[in-house]
C-alpha cells in the first residue's frame, strides 16, 4: 500500500471537511432533526457530492453528474452561510425545514441515477486486431474468343512462260573475267600460232596450250578475235 502523504492541502482538506459536516449538522439540528439524524445529513450531503463528482471524472460531458454535482455543493455552502450568523438557528423559517425534512430523498434519488446511469466508453480502447484479408482468389477464367479473319486475296502472279519459250531461249553463260597478265600471254601464243599456220588460233587450241577451262579459253579467244 502506497503511504498517504500529509501536506498543505491534505490538512486543509480535512479541516474544512470536519468544518462543514458541523455547520450541516448543526442546521438539521435546528430544522428539528435531532439526535442521530442531525448526524446523518452531513453525510448525506457528502456522499452525493463524492458521487456527482466521481461520475464527471468518468464522463466529463455528463449534465445529470454536473447538475447532482452542484445541488450537492449548494448544500454544503448553503449550511455553511446559514451558520455563519444569517440565520437565526433558535427560528428557522418552514421553508428551510422542509428542505431539510425532503433532502434524504432527495439524495436517494441522486445518487441512484448517478450509479446506475449508463457508463461512458473509456478514453483508450484496446487496439481492435484487424480482420484477416480473404485469400486472393484465382484469376476469373477468360471466355476463349475465336477472331475469324476475312481471307486476304493471294497476289497476283505474273504469268509462267510456256515450256516451248524457256527452251528456245538460249541461257547465256556468263562471261569469265580474263586477267591482264594471262591475256597478253595468250595474245602472243595467238600470234605465234598464226605465223606458224597461216590460221587464227581457237579456243580448242588456246585451252590446250593455256590449260585452263574451256569457258575461260573461250572468253580469251572472243577477246582476241
């Protein structure tokens, strides 16, 4: 257990508790409250204003706990001021008797409203855990979509030559590129052919004499007609 700890405040506390529970004892007594009822009020009084005071703790914006609150305090304050020498306590006046002949149920009905009152949501709330996210479900499957093309026309072909054209025409061989250096040799054999026979040299005879094939021998022999 904690110790309670006695300063300034706590003293003063006390004193003007004892304080007002005699001045409202002493005004129930002389409102014709008597023996062990005049002792009652003041705690009658008090208990209601611990109450009031403990339920706007509770709910700072509860008007019921504000407005027993107060009731409770003018009470107080008002055995207080009465006592100080206002209020003549060998005649108090009817009214003031019948506010002290009607408090017991007054306070009855105070603090049972006050304690059986709907309590208000405390400040912190517990963390709320968050609900598990639904599993994420497959891809929804994809109707299959058939795409239908129109037929594109095929190109046009130029037309084939007949069998009889592709065997007239003659296919032309390509010609054989002769190098410089064996051209001038197979000029001179070419010249010393014709001095010798009288003849022009052919591409039989320069094939044979250059030893090369006979397409080339017979480019060399075109050249030197």
């Amino acid at each position: 257990m904690s110790r309670i700890r006695i300063d300034a405040v706590l003293i003063q506390a006390v004193i003007a508790g004892a304080l007002s529970f005699a001045h409202l004892h002493d005004l129930a007594a002389a409102a014709g409250q008597d023996g062990w009822k005049a002792w009652a009020y003041p705690v009658s009084v008090d208990l209601l204003l611990v109450a009031a005071w403990r339920r706007m703790r509770t709910t700072a914006d509860n008007r019921a706990a504000w407005a027993w609150f107060i009731i409770a305090l003018t009470a107080s304050l008002g055995a207080n001021v009465a006592t100080a020498g206002l209020l003549d306590l060998g005649n108090v006046p009817a009214w003031l008797r019948i506010l002290v002949a009607g408090w017991p149920a007054l306070a009855f009905l105070g603090g049972t409203l006050l304690v059986h009152s709907p309590a208000a949501a405390p400040t912190e709330t517990a963390p709320v855990a968050a609900a598990p996210l639904p599993a994420p479900s497959g891809p929804e499957p994809v109707p299959d979509v058939t795409v239908e093309r129109a037929p594109e026309p095929a190109p046009e072909l130029p037309p084939a030559p007949a069998l009889e054209e592709v065997a007239a025409s003659p296919v032309s061989a390509p010609a054989a590129v002769v190098p410089p250096a064996l051209l001038d040799h197979a000029r001179k054999l070419a010249d010393s052919h014709q001095a010798t026979t009288g003849s022009r040299i052919d591409s039989a005879t320069l094939r044979a004499r250059l030893g090369v094939p006979a397409p080339l021998a017979d480019s060399i022999a075109a050249q030197l007609a």
